[in-house]
C-alpha cells in the first residue's frame, strides 16, 4: 500500500469524513441522506415558491409572501437522499509503474480505500468494480452498491488484499476503461456518483465519450488520476529501452533529448482533461502516486463541499 | 603535402572510436517498463531529427578531432626543402669575418646556428646530416645522426666565430663529394651565409664546372643571413710615418682608413695607443667619410720603452666591429744599427760606392744626430763577423770581393745565419760578384745569388705606375716622387734564379724587370735589387727622389721584418725566438685573444728555437706564447704574436644576389632570406600549428556542443 503512515491515514480518513464526499449533481437514493435530490417534495430544506393549486396541503401555503402579494403561493422543499457511489479502479498493467510503496497501483488502493469510506459513512451506498485485463481474473472485483456496513468492511478487505501484478509480457489490451464506463453509464439508472481512478492512460477520445455520456445521464463524476512523478518530469537520463506495459511496442531513446517535447505533451494532455472535466462539470484530481496524496485529496474535497454550499446559497 | 612523420597518420584510425562507443550504447540500453509510450512516440516523432542531427554533429566533430590530432601529430608539410622520406644533408656554416657583423643584438653567425639547429631538428626521421664550417678552409665535425638534439647542439658549439676571410667553393666542393657515395634517394647541401660577395668571387669561374659536374640528385639551398650595411669603417694599416719606430720618441704614426659601406659614416674617432688596453692613446676625429672613401691621418704616438710593444688602433663603431681596430706587434729601437758593405766606387777611386747611400740613409731625419739611425760603413776587410752583433740591418753594396779588398774571414758565414734568425740584408748586386775566386766569397753563394751583367741593356726607368698601390712605395705613383721614373739606369745585373727562389717584388723596370725583390730566409729576409746606388749604374743617386726612395726601401724593409710577428691570419702559427729568449718550461701552450688554450710544438736548433701551432679557427688579435705551467717569463712581450685579418671581408659586406649566385653556380637554386629572427620552421611550410589551431577550436566547439546537447564525453 502507499506510503502514508498509519496514523496518517486515519487522520486523513478523518479529515476527509468531516469535508465529505459532496455530490455536486442531483443524485437519486433511496434513502435520506446527506445529497441533493433531484425530485421536490415536502422535506425540511426550502427549495422555491408556486402558486397554489387545489389541493395543496394548506399548511405549506406562505402567508407571508400572501400578505404582501395577496396571492396563495405554498412553498416547496428540497427533497435529501442519499446516493449510490460507483468506484471504479483501474488496476490495468498501466498502472503497475512505480517503485514498491510509490507505484499507481498502490496509490490507487489507497484512494479506494479512503473514498470509499467516506462515502460509506455519509450513509451512501458504494459500489466498486476493478478494471483490468479479462486475463487476470482474479484481480476482476465487483461489488454491487451497498450501505451495509459488513459489505463494506469486505469490500475494503478485497481492495487491501489486492497487490501488485507480477511482471507483464508485453501485451496488446483494449481500452479497458472505455469500456467499464460504457457499462457503467448503460446500467445505472439511479443517478448517483461515479469515482474513476485510473492514470487515463487510454485515447482521451474514447474515455471522453464515455465520461460525457456519464455526464448526460446526471452523474456525479469524480475522475481521480494517478500518475507517478516519472510520468509526468520524464526525469531519466542515458539510454533507455521502454517498453510499452499495455502493448508489444518499444522505443530505444535518450529521455534527456525528448524530455522537453514529453513534458509538453504532457501538459496538454493533463490540460484538455482538466478542461474536458470544467466544461462536463467533472472534478478531475490528479495525484502523484510517488508523493503524499492528502494535500491534494483534502482540497479536492474541500472544494466541492465549498461548491455544495454555493450552489445551495444560489 | 608530405608528412614529417608519417606513421602518426595511424592515429587517424582512432575516429573510429566515436562510432564503437555510438554503437555500443546503443546496443545495451536501460530497459524501463513505461506506460504513456503515446506521449513519448510523439515527443519523440517532434524532435527525432533534431536528435539525429545533433547526434550526427557530435560525431562528426569528435572523429575531426581524432583525425586532426593524427594529422598533427603526423607533422605536414609543404615545404620544397623536404620531399617525402628521409635526408641526406649536408650543412655548410659560413663562420668568415663577416659573419660576426651585428643583426640588432644577435650576429650573423648565430642566427645561422639558430636556423641550422632548426632545419636539423626539421629533417624527416631516418635522415642523416653532416656539418661543415668554412671559411677559406673546410672543417667537417663528426656528426652522424640526425634528430638527435645534443648531438645537433654540440655539433654546432663547435662553430665559432673566426676572421678568416670567404671562400666557398672548397666547402661545397666537400659537400659534393660526401653526397656523390651517398645512397639516400634525396641529398641536399644547405647553405647558411650571408652570401657575401668575396666568399663567391674567390674561384668563381670554378663554381659552374663543379655545380655542372654534380649529381642532378643533390639539391642546392641557399638561407642567408644578414640585412644591407649602411656604413663600415675599416682600418686597412697603420705605421709609423718613418719607418724606424724610437723608443721615447714622440713619432708621427700614418694610419689609412676607408669607409667600405653604401653611406657616409661622421663623427669617426680614431684612436691609436700603446697596449691592448690603451696604456697611452691619442685620438682624431674624421669628420666625414663618404661611402667608399679611403683617408689617410695622422697621430702622434710615444713608446716609452724599447723592446717589442703592442700597438693599437680603433676608428669608429658600427656592426661589423671586426675591422675597427688592429693591433700590431712593433719593436721600438732606442736607436737603429745599420752597417754598410761596400767597395770602392766603379768610376771614382776617391770615394765608396757606399757614399751616396750613407748619405741618403742619414738624412732620414732633420737632425741627423737625433734621427735614431747610426750608420757604420764597413769596406773591404773592415766587415768583420763581430760587427754584426750591433747591426739591425746590413746594406751590401756589390763588394769588391776579389782578392784583398774582400770581406773578412766568416764574415758571410755569420751574416748567413745572422739574417736567418730574423735580420735582413739588403743586396745591392753589381757586376764585380761573378769574378768572385776567393773562398770565402765563395761559400757565400748558398745563400746570395750569383748575378751576370745584363747584356745588350737598353736603358731603362723605373716604372712608378707599377709599384703597388698600397703600402709603402705608393707614394711614388704620384708627384712629385714619381719623377723617380726619369732617372736612366744603364747598367744592372740579372739574378740566377733558382726553384728554391720565392721572391717578391717591390716595383719593375720599364722592362719589366724587378726593381727590387724580396726573399725570405728562414726568420730573415734578403732585398736584392740588381744595380749599384753608384753613378756607374745610373744618376738615380743625384735625382731628390733617391733619398726618398732610400728612406722607404728601409721602412718597408723594417716593416717586414715586423711580419713575422704580425703574421696574415693562417691555419698554421708560427713564433720564432733566439735561443737566449727562449722562455722557461717544459710544455708550451698558445693562447688566444679570447683566453682559448691550443697545443704549441717547438723545434729547436742552435740559432733559434721555433714554436708552432694549428689553429682550426685563429682569432685575429694578440696571441701569446705561454709556457705550462705558468712562468714569470709569460709576461714577456717577446713572446706574442698580432695576428691579422685580412681587409677582404669588411671591403664588401652586403651580399651577392640571388641572380648573381645563380649566374655563378650556373644553376637556378633555392633561395631564402632570414634577415630578422631566424626562423626556418617558419619557411619549412610546416602546417602542424596550423593543425593545432584547429584543433583547438575544434575541441572547444565540441565540449560546448556536447553540453548543450546534454551529452558530454
């Protein structure tokens, strides 16, 4: 697992329980919870005026509004619920770079790990499904939304007892996570949280497609990206062979030479997702798996609980 | 283009280095297993060609470096003195008088050195050089191998500066021979002189018949040394106006002074004294000499003591300081002996035919009893072997020698060996010789010739145009002494000559006959002249030059003897001394004027022990005698020599051109002018520094370009 202490981790754990998982889009529950729904009823949080019809119960009319209007208008309230959260955790060869303690893979637990506490402790239900070559079946999880606290409990298990992949031969995958998405965005009917976490290592296109349709469909979309330093710096020096880990391609290069282009390219890529994920209204947190996530985790959450509370003021 | 050193150029194979560690990188990289490869084929795909360019550059300047160190290293060359493949040199020095004159701080003779060690130290490996110094004689030092730099250095060291005169057609006729058995495919001789114009005018017409006669396969190369001389000073000789010099006696010395340059020198002091260092010296300024001019002056000299003394003369300072002064080797006389040997008069039985000569020989001086001669006249028998022991010189004049009138008993024996240990006689031969019959006449003749009458005589005048130009019977070439040729000689004798002659004349007849000659025995010398100063023989005695002609006869003649201790500079130096002078020691040595120390043999005789020596560069300057070890007689002045330099060097110091030595030679050859800092290399049209500059600026860019690059070696 990452390298954050254990005491750390349950200081963020505790820190991230108290900011929350906010879902910044209406979501469906079936319960009372701490989101927004997108239905309107009679609940305790005011929501807007109506004129009345016949019919309405009399207590909800506004008597107020009718002394300064002298019309009969009732009142409306926001209906609470809770939500459904889907995790998705992208666990693709991809995602095996790193050291021991500091690859993506790891990072990646680690993030489920916390999000999906958070969630559960809000009282949401939270589901989560590993994305990853059909090869290796035994590192395909899938657990179905639930608010069960046992489910949980093994559910966080399953995800912790997950280590890294051995060695890969080099092999030719398709875009694992395109895919998952698609399902994800065809089964759900509910709408509810999507947590990718995943280095997006795929043709942006696709995934792009896949999130938008997510999106059209009133989910909540929360896209963790987690990618080592190396990846992004491109820091090496000599000769270097790289191997692709998700294809049967190599390259033989000098990354001194190439290390001003890569960053570019970088950059832009990191940006049209960042610009994708504003326009979509998706969060997009990008995460350094060879670093401590909590800064960039906490303000993560923190931003959309300040969201949250401005979109309730407005 | 050839190279010095050729095997270098294997060095060149090194470029390959940068290709082996291109390729070996290559060929073990560092495996990472990476997951955004998309990003890293388009960055690379952005810049590949920039990689490969640079890649290409870096290479390319690392295999240039590699290949110009080769190059450099190999020593290119462009230079016609050097072909491909080693060298057969020879290396002549021209180590003449003239060498020594002055370029700036350095001599001529040093910058060839300089340019001679260079060109050695230049020759392609395996070649081989041979060094010869001349002048007018050859020294071949040994030295076989060539690039050896102490063997080149100490070859060299053995050249030092002479004042000899130039001569350098023996030099090259060596050099020829040396490089005719050679077998080295390229043979050339080297030249290093300032090409000075005796050095090639001496045996000229023998030049282009050698160079003709040469092997097409040996080379000819000139280097010269040495920038135009705008004025020279020399002293061409100086003496005593008189002849006779006189122990404390304040005497008019003539000294004859000639500016051989192409432009007037001013200003000139002229400085004569006693003693190398100028005990005693007097000057004069001449205020202008022009280009080309000769003057005579005069300064007054007094020599305290008698005995043999060192006479010196400066005039002036220029670069060729050689010829600024002499130093001479004079005997100052308290009083000069001379003794007459006559006969009764021809055509005047009252007087001697001595008379006319006693008289012109004692009106040498204003005051006659001061005039440092005393003349004793000896007739008949009155010539007696004990009067020769005060005499200096001895005047015979055609003796009566016939019966009773004849000279005493061992007279001519005595006076024999008395001339042949350093005195001389003057012989005025008349007729009355050939009727010798007495004995002791008759030993005589080993050393006087017999004479005959000139038969069928036409009169005949002395022919003043042919007395030599310089010296002491210049004077009668012009008026008024040169009306000396109108006095008629109807009587002379003619000398039996013998091959063991070797005279020299002071002045003809009109036909042609010797006016008076010269011949040397052993230390001593004999003037024979082949008339009577008598009315019988012609009125030469009643004419005003006679007295004149007398006083110069006895000046040259008291010159002459002066020569043997002011010998012509010479490979072979001899000294001659009476027994009774001889200085105590077991060895001897001689010493130059620069301190140098050279072997002297002796050989000794009952008259006169002589000290010899062989002098492979004599100075010009006082040589002494000394013995080994040292003694108090080293002091003794009788034990020196002045050796003399010949004015030939300093009479023409710029040099020939290079078409005039072609024309010589009869060859075009190589020419080249080092008239500043020596600098052979420089003409060799070697590119190695060339080479280095670049290499330099290549070396640099690259380091600069392989950090910008981010690849440094």
């Amino acid at each position: 697992m990452n390298e954050i202490p254990a005491h750390n981790q349950a200081k963020l754990l505790e820190q991230a329980k108290y900011l929350g998982l906010r879902a910044l889009t209406l979501v469906e529950g079936l319960r009372v919870g701490d989101q927004k729904s997108p239905t309107r009823g009679f609940s305790v949080e005011f929501a807007q005026h109506r004129e009345y019809v016949p019919g309405d119960d009399l207590r909800h009319i506004d008597w107020r509004g009718y002394a300064r209007t002298e019309k009969y208008i009732v009142k409306q309230y926001e209906q609470e619920t809770n939500y459904t959260a889907h995790v998705l955790l992208d666990l693709s060869g991809s995602m095996s770079y790193g050291a021991a303690g500091k690859s993506k893979h790891e990072m990646a637990q680690l993030l489920a790990t916390v999000l999906c506490q958070i969630a559960a402790s809000q009282g949401d239900a939270v589901g989560l499904k590993t994305v990853d070559n059909p090869a290796y079946p035994e590192r395909l999880l899938s657990f179905t939304p639930s608010t069960k606290s046992n489910r949980l409990k093994i559910l966080l298990n399953q995800i912790t007892a997950l280590v890294p992949g051995p060695e890969r031969e080099q092999e030719n995958t398709p875009p694992l996570l395109s895919t998952a998405l698609r399902q994800i965005s065809e089964r759900q009917i509910r709408k509810g949280m999507v947590i990718v976490i995943s280095d997006f290592l795929e043709p942006w296109p696709l995934l792009l497609k896949e999130i938008f349709e997510i999106r059209a469909r009133g989910h909540d979309l929360l896209l963790v990206q987690v990618l080592h330093s190396d990846e992004i710096d491109f820091p090496m020096e000599g000769q270097i062979l790289f191997e692709d880990l998700e294809s049967s391609g190599s390259l033989v290069t000098r990354p001194q030479l190439l290390r001003t282009a890569y960053q570019k390219e970088i950059k832009t890529w990191l940006d049209e997702i960042d610009v994708s994920c504003t326009r979509l209204q998706a969060t997009h947190l990008l995460i350094r798996s060879d670093k401590p996530p909590e800064d960039e985790l906490l303000k993560m959450l923190a931003l959309r609980l300040m969201k949250k509370r401005v979109a309730k003021i407005q | 283009m050839h190279f010095l050193v050729p095997w270098m150029l294997f060095g060149a194979l090194s470029a390959g280095i940068p290709v082996a560690l291109h390729l070996l990188r290559k060929s073990k990289p560092t495996v990472v297993r990476w997951a955004p490869m998309e990003f890293l084929r388009k960055s690379l795909k952005e810049t590949s060609k920039k990689i490969r360019l640079r890649d290409l550059i870096l290479l390319l300047l690392r295999m240039t470096i590699l290949i110009l160190t080769a190059l450099a290293l190999a020593r290119p060359s462009t230079l016609s003195l050097f072909g491909s493949g080693p060298v057969d040199a020879v290396i002549l020095i021209d180590n003449s008088q003239s060498m020594s004159t002055l370029e700036g701080q350095t001599s001529r003779l040093d910058m060839a050195l300089t340019s001679a060690k260079q060109l050695l130290g230049n020759l392609p490996t395996g070649s081989k050089a041979r060094i010869i110094s001349l002048t007018d004689h050859t020294v071949e030092l040994s030295y076989n191998n060539s690039n050896e730099s102490d063997a080149i250095a100490s070859a060299l060291l053995q050249i030092k500066p002479t004042d000899r005169s130039s001569n350098f057609y023996q030099g090259f006729a060596n050099a020829i021979d040396l490089l005719k058995t050679s077998s080295f495919s390229q043979r050339k001789i080297f030249f290093f002189s300032d090409m000075q114009r005796p050095g090639w005018q001496n045996e000229s017409s023998s030049f282009k018949t050698l160079v003709q006669n040469m092997p097409s396969s040996i080379s000819i190369h000139m280097i010269r040394h040495g920038s135009d001389v705008d004025s020279n000073i020399q002293i061409l000789d100086f003496q005593p106006t008189a002849g006779i010099i006189l122990a404390n006696q304040r005497q008019t010395w003539g000294l004859t002074v000639r500016n051989r340059g192409i432009k007037p020198a001013t200003g000139i002091k002229t400085t004569l004294g006693l003693g190398s260092d100028f005990e005693t010296a007097e000057s004069a300024v001449i205020e202008k000499l022009d280009a080309g001019e000769e003057r005579s002056i005069t300064i007054d000299l007094l020599i305290p003591e008698d005995g043999h003394q060192i006479v010196k003369v400066v005039a002036g300072n220029d670069r060729f300081s050689r010829d600024n002064q002499k130093e001479k080797i004079v005997l100052a006389r308290k009083k000069l002996q001379v003794l007459i040997v006559g006969a009764k008069s021809e055509i005047d039985a009252n007087r001697d035919n001595t008379f006319f000569l006693y008289h012109a020989l004692r009106s040498g001086s204003s005051d006659s009893s001061n005039s440092g001669i005393e003349v004793k006249v000896a007739s008949g028998r009155g010539a007696t072997p004990d009067t020769l022991d005060e005499t200096d010189i001895v005047f015979m004049v055609d003796p009566m020698l016939a019966g009773s009138d004849s000279v005493s008993d061992g007279f001519m024996e005595k006076l024999e060996n008395w001339v042949s240990v350093g005195n001389t006689l003057v012989y005025f031969a008349g007729s009355n010789y050939a009727a010798v019959s007495d004995s002791n006449i008759k030993n005589a003749g080993k050393f006087l010739p017999t004479t005959n009458p000139t038969p069928n005589l036409v009169p005949s005048t002395i022919a003043t145009e042919n007395f030599p130009p310089v010296g002491w019977f210049n004077r009668f070439r012009s008026a008024p002494l040169n009306l000396i040729n109108q006095s008629e000689f109807r009587k002379r004798v003619t000398f039996e000559t013998s091959k063991d002659y070797q005279t020299s004349a002071l002045g003809y007849f009109s036909d042609n006959q010797p006016l008076a000659e010269m011949k040397q025995l052993r230390a001593g010398f004999i003037t024979l002249l082949p008339w009577v100063p008598d009315l019988s023989y012609s009125d030469l005695p009643l004419r005003p030059s006679f007295v004149p002609f007398i006083q110069t006869l006895l000046s040259r003649i008291l010159d002459t003897l002066n020569d043997a201790k002011n010998p012509l500079i010479s490979r072979e130096m001899s000294l001659r001394l009476q027994p009774q002078d001889l200085i105590g020691g077991e060895k001897y040595k001689w010493v130059s004027p620069t301190g140098t120390a050279l072997a002297a043999s002796m050989e000794k005789s009952v008259d006169e022990v002589v000290f010899r020596g062989e002098f492979l560069t004599p100075d010009a300057g006082i040589w002494k005698l000394e013995t080994s070890p040292p003694s108090n007689s080293n002091t003794n002045t009788k034990n020196l020599i002045a050796v003399q330099a010949s004015n030939e060097e300093g009479a023409e110091l710029n040099p020939l051109q290079e078409s005039e030595i072609d024309e010589i030679l009869g060859k075009n050859v190589s020419h080249q002018n080092n008239t500043g800092e020596a600098s052979i290399t420089g003409s060799t049209g070697e590119l190695t520094n060339l080479l280095l500059y670049l290499l330099l600026l290549f070396f640099v860019f690259e380091m600069f370009f392989a950090w910008w690059c981010g690849q440094p070696l």
